[in-house]
C-alpha cells in the first residue's frame, strides 16, 4: 500500500527513522532490541516526571512512539520517588538486560534522542531530573551510581568523592570542546562539529548539576 492511500504510512515511516537511529547507536541490527530499548526509557523517564512535564516530553515524539509513551500512564500516580536503583531496575525489566547493563543502554538511548529532538529539548527534560537520575541516563558508571546512593561510599568520604566527579565532567567537557575545535574553521563541517562539541559538553555539564537548560534561540 502507498503512502498515498496509507493514512497512517508517514507516522510509520518516522518511528522507523528514530528506532533506526537508537539501534545504529546501540550498535546493532535488532530492531525489537531497539524497539524494547526506547520503551523503557520512555516509561522510566516519563514515570519520574510531573503531569505537565511529561506532556510537553511526549510532544516532541513521532506519533507512534506518542502512544507507547503514553502507554499504561496513571497521571494520578506520577511523579513516583526519584530512587536512583529503583530507575535502574525499572529499566531493566523493561528492557530485558541486567542492570549493570541498563546505565549503558539508557545513556546510548539518551545520545540517540539528543540527536533526534528539537534543540535544548532534551536537555529541559533533564534538568528537571535530580542529579543521581540524570547520571544514569547519561551513561555514568554502575558503580559510581550505587556510590551516589550510599551502598558503597561512607559518609565521610562521599563529598569529597563528589569532588573528584565534578572536577571530572568538568575536564570531559573541556576536552569535548578542545576536540569541537580541532576542525577547520569557516567549513559547514567545523561548524557542525563544533555545535555537536557544545551541545555534548552542555549534557556533560548538566548531569552534574553544573549549568541549567539550554538557552533556546530567540
């Protein structure tokens, strides 16, 4: 059937477009996986979100991916605890991995919806995330997730461990910068790699709680 008697072939076409570029960032040619991917961090992020919040995510998606993100909502009982293992293991139920797994497969996600939305959208969405939560939807380490939530850092020793991770993103965003610049300027090509450069430093940034959302251009 074409697209011209296919009311519903244009919407098709562009989930297919999002999936493809989640599964190419997760590196692979399994679209269920991808497809499993998505809806779990739809509905984990969605779950932590207040009502409004959550409306104004949902717009940005393709229709099709509207309605798996909107499946199952109670907006009655969101938004739930901002419990970092309890995202975690959320995440990883419903996207079939362990949840060692889980932080990686949420931050490729993550990386193929900063692609994929309007710009300075996504990073809204994660500004209005704690800190903890917007770490493991950037990808950080498994462990440092458990630190943050007590289970392995004494009390003693996590500011000054918090420190040392700020001092972290801090070095990742200006070396993400130093690697933005390295193209030659005045190219269509430097321009784009410098754009990508700062938007990637920005989320750097913001899982720390260093900057606050993107300015959106007037």
């Amino acid at each position: 059937m074409s697209h011209h008697t296919d009311p519903f072939a244009p919407a098709l076409h562009t989930a297919n477009q999002w999936l493809r570029t989640v599964a190419d960032r997760l590196g692979t040619e399994d679209r269920i996986f991808a497809h499993k991917a998505v809806r779990a961090w739809l509905h984990t992020v969605r779950d932590r979100l207040p009502v409004g919040a959550a409306a104004h995510l949902s717009a940005q998606l393709p229709e099709i991916l509207r309605g798996i993100f909107y499946e199952g909502w109670i907006p009655s009982h969101v938004p739930v605890a901002h419990d970092g293992p309890a995202f975690i293991s959320q995440f990883a139920r419903e996207a079939g991995v362990s949840p060692e797994d889980a932080v990686t497969l949420a931050g490729a996600v993550t990386d193929a919806f900063a692609e994929l939305f309007s710009p300075g959208q996504l990073d809204h969405v994660l500004a209005q995330l704690p800190v903890k939560l917007r770490q493991i939807l950037l990808g950080a380490d498994f462990r440092e997730i458990l630190a943050a939530a007590a289970v392995f850092t004494p009390p003693d020793i996590a500011p000054l461990a918090d420190l040392e991770q700020r001092i972290q993103a801090l070095t990742d965003a200006v070396a993400v910068l130093a690697r933005g610049l390295e193209a030659l300027p005045g190219s269509e090509s430097a321009t784009t790699a410098q754009v990508s450069a700062a938007q990637q430093a920005h989320r750097i940034l913001l899982a720390e709680g260093l900057t606050g959302p993107a300015a959106r251009p007037h």
